[in-house]
C-alpha cells in the first residue's frame, strides 16, 4: 500500500516558490491532452481540489497536495499542451510555471500508446529544467495493444527517470512517487539529453547565450531562452520582466544583446 494522504488546501503563487521548503514540495504535473495527466492528480491528491484562474488569464488553475514519506507536495496541474512554444494561452501558461515558478520537479505524462508524439513535450521541458520525471502512463491500454515500452532504456536514452504506471488502477504509482521523491529532493543527479541542432544555429545560441547568461539569475537555463530569441519567441522578454519583479533593465539589456546576434 502507497503512503499517500491526499488534501488539496496547498498553494503554488507562480513566482519562486515560497511553499517550498525541505519538508514540502511542489511539483508541477505537464503533458499533452488526452494522456490520463488528470486522471494520475485525482488520484494523488482526492477530490477535495483547491480550483482557480491563472492570474490575469481564463485558463482554469488547479492544485491539490499529498502526502509521501512524511513530506508534502503540492501538485500544480497544468493546462494540457502539446508543446511549450507560447503559441496559446495554455502553452504560455505551463512554460512560465515550469521557467519562473521553480518547482522542484516537473512530471510530464505521457501515454504509452502513442510515446514517439509525446516525447517533443518532454524533450522542450529537458530544455528548460533538468528536474524531470517522464511517467508512461496506459500501461494497460499499450500492453492490449502488443506495444512494450522500456523504461530503462528510455530513462538512460532521456537521462532522466522513467516510470510506467496505470493511472486508473495505482499500478506502478510507488515507483512514480519514490522517483519525484528523490528527483525533487536532489537524491537523483538527473542528465538530461541535450538537443543538438545544426552548426550554424548552435553557433548562434553559442554566441547569444554568452552574452545573455550573464544578465539571467541563475534558476533560469541561458541556452533555453537563447533558442526561444533565436525562433523569434520575443514573448519571453515579457515573461523575464513579469516574474523576475518587473526588472525592465534585464529585459533591455537581453533584447540588446539579441539585437547585436540577430
């Protein structure tokens, strides 16, 4: 039997975490529509769910907390995407938590009829964090369905751990936990794959990442926001400015510095 008692009356703010602390965590829950990613925060957290807007959007905020080796973690479910490009309010949404918010470990589910289409989510959120679980969830479905995903290998192919669960009947969900345990807490040293594009974009991320990381706080990945600039991504200025405390500086100094590598 699992260890978990469920209550949803935690907080997440969307800025560093002040909910953080050794004994509570906070973990955001990602992945693309249609993959059990509600189905798996039920589960964890009950019904009793603390419900919201996003500020300042119309998309629903939900959270609820749980407890495991007698730590808490508030689970923040965020908006289904397909991927974390701010080409939709969604999209926005579940980029700035998982960039500004510092959870200690992001989770993305994945359904493991259909992995190959859902690994560009988790490759974009390697991109941004190294605190990362992939959960391979409908095991059951894949299984009926002849398909064998191994985890393993997959966890060494992402360099990050990958859990194979059944979210509607708890199979597999004392992996999960121990794994967002030890990941969230620094007892897993994670190594994710880095993503290599062609000799003249690296060259350019090279050179705009050296001048734009000196100008970023540290919690915020400087190859990341190079790529975003580099794919015309101007929106993450706003975002830099919005939850680094208005810090319109920053934000010239990074658009300079883009100009100048443009």
């Amino acid at each position: 039997m699992v260890d978990i008692q469920a209550d949803a009356s935690g907080a997440c703010r969307g800025r560093p975490n002040p909910a953080a602390s050794p004994d509570r965590m906070v973990i955001a829950l990602a992945g693309n529509p249609n993959t059990g990613k509600s189905t798996l925060f039920n589960a964890l957290t009950g019904l009793k769910q603390h419900t919201g807007n996003w500020p300042g959007k119309t998309v629903m905020k939900v959270e609820g907390r749980y407890i495991f080796r007698k730590k808490e973690f508030i689970l923040v479910d965020l908006p289904g995407t397909y991927s974390l490009l701010a080409n939709s309010v969604e999209e926005q949404v579940a980029r700035d938590f998982i960039c500004f918010a510092c959870p200690d470990a992001t989770v993305v589910v994945t359904d493991a009829t259909c992995l190959e289409r859902n690994l560009n989510l988790v490759l974009q959120v390697l991109e941004i964090t190294s605190r990362v679980v992939v959960c391979v969830n409908m095991m059951d479905e894949a299984e009926r369905k002849k398909i064998r995903v191994d985890t393993e290998i997959l966890s060494k192919e992402l360099g990050v751990p990958a859990v194979a669960i059944t979210a509607r009947n708890g199979r597999g969900f004392r992996e999960l936990l121990d794994a967002i345990h030890d990941v969230a807490g620094g007892v897993i040293t994670t190594s994710p794959r880095l993503v290599l594009y062609n000799p003249e974009i690296e060259r350019m991320v090279t050179g705009l990442e050296q001048k734009i990381g000196p100008l970023l706080p540290e919690r915020l990945n400087p190859r990341w926001v190079a790529l975003r600039l580099i794919d015309g991504d101007h929106s993450i200025l706003n975002a830099i400015k919005c939850y680094l405390g208005g810090n319109a500086e920053v934000k010239g100094k990074v658009h300079a510095s883009n100009t100048r590598c443009s």
